[in-house]
C-alpha cells in the first residue's frame, strides 16, 4: 500500500476505533452497538479495493482485538474485518462512480450481517456461545439496522477523504459539462441521502453571480451616460 493511505488508513481506524470504545459501546443500546469501525473498513474497501480493503479490515480487527476492554480470542475481529473487507472491495466500482446510495447501503447491510454471523460462527468454534444467551435474531437485526443508520454520516465523508489523499481527479466534486471531469464516487450518495444536488446548487449559486455582475455593470454604465 502506498504511504497516504497507510496514514489515511491508520489515522481513520485509530480514530474510529476510540469513538467505538469510549462513546459507542457506552450507550447501552439493545442489541447489538454501531460498528463504525466496521462502517470505516466499508468506506476505504469501497476506494482502495478488495486488496486494500482486507489488509485494512484485517489491522483494523487487530487492533480492536488487542484494545482493551476486548474480552474475546487476538484474531477473532481481524479475521471477520478482513474478510468483510475484501468482500467489501470486490464492490468497488469500474469507473469509481456512485449514481445512488442503493449499491453502498446493501454493502452495509450485507457486511453488518455478515460480519455478525461469521464472528458468532468463530466464536462457536472457540467455544465460545455469548450469542446464543443474547440472541441471534436480535443482534442480526439490531447490527443492520444501527450500521443502517450510521453509515450516510461515515462512509461518504471516508470515501472523500480516500479519494482526496490519492490525488484523484474524482474526488473534484462537479457536474462534469463541458469541463470533462466526472463527478465524486460519493456524489450520488451524498445527494440521494440528504436530497440536495451539490453540483447543481453550485452551478446555480455562479449564474446567480454572473447575472448581479451584468445588472451593476448595465446600472453603472447607465450613470456615465446621464
């Protein structure tokens, strides 16, 4: 991997990994707790591929093994992020370019079950049957829908700041039109999240701009004249 995203990587998955630990898993909600560590390997899979994506999830997961108060076998995330990340990566787009949020909200939900069930099935393996007390059902249920929840305020902003550190011409945010440069990979969830279209609003906001110039240099001109 290259120098950027290895910081990039690190710095997000430190970060997210802290939110986790001292925010997130003190709220005390049923179920399961937002993953956004999860949420976070989802973001840079979706920009960096299924290669990035399961070396990422896989020292993210490390991480989240070894943090305390982690009560569970060193491994056991990371080999859940890591495939999760590679799956994830696999979803990637050809010609990096999101229409809808319809393809990254199956993601999520897709990897908030999947990562849920593959942990409880190592766990199983281990010996270890948390889940069956808990209740599967409810956590497959609860992981999705807080990941759900989470995601249209995570993983656009990872995906962004993904494109930004590898210098891509994508990460441009615009119409496209005459200049030929095509829009943000996270400008079609970004606008079908929040209903607003950022590019049309700029467009908008310079004609808007241009016209009050000509109308103060037609009123200017107006003057002289008298």
């Amino acid at each position: 991997m290259r120098f950027n995203r290895m910081l990039l990587s690190t710095t997000l998955v430190v970060v997210a990994l802290v939110i986790q630990v001292s925010v997130l898993a003190r709220l005390h909600l049923p179920g399961a707790v937002p993953d956004l560590l999860l949420l976070t390997v989802l973001g840079l899979a979706l920009v960096y591929g299924h290669v990035g994506g399961a070396l990422i999830g896989f020292g993210a997961g490390l991480l989240a093994d070894l943090a305390p108060p982690a009560d569970h076998a060193a491994g056991r995330y990371a080999l859940v992020l890591c495939v999760i990340g590679y799956l994830a990566g696999l979803a990637k787009p050809e010609n990096g370019q999101l229409k809808s949020a319809t393809g990254p909200m199956a993601v999520v939900v897709a990897a908030a079950v999947g990562s849920t069930l593959l942990y409880a099935g190592v766990g199983a393996l281990v010996g270890d049957t948390a889940a069956r007390h808990v209740g599967l059902s409810s956590l497959l249920f609860t992981a999705a829908l807080y990941d759900l929840l989470l995601a249209p305020f995570v993983v656009p902003g990872i995906m962004a700041l993904a494109r930004r550190a590898e210098n891509d011409p994508l990460a441009e945010a615009g119409g496209g039109g005459g200049s030929g440069k095509k829009p943000d990979v996270t400008a079609g969830w970004l606008s079908s999240g929040t209903g607003l279209s950022i590019g049309s609003q700029r467009g908008g906001l310079r004609v808007k701009a241009a016209r009050a110039r000509v109308a103060r240099a037609g009123r200017i001109k107006g003057v002289k004249r008298l």
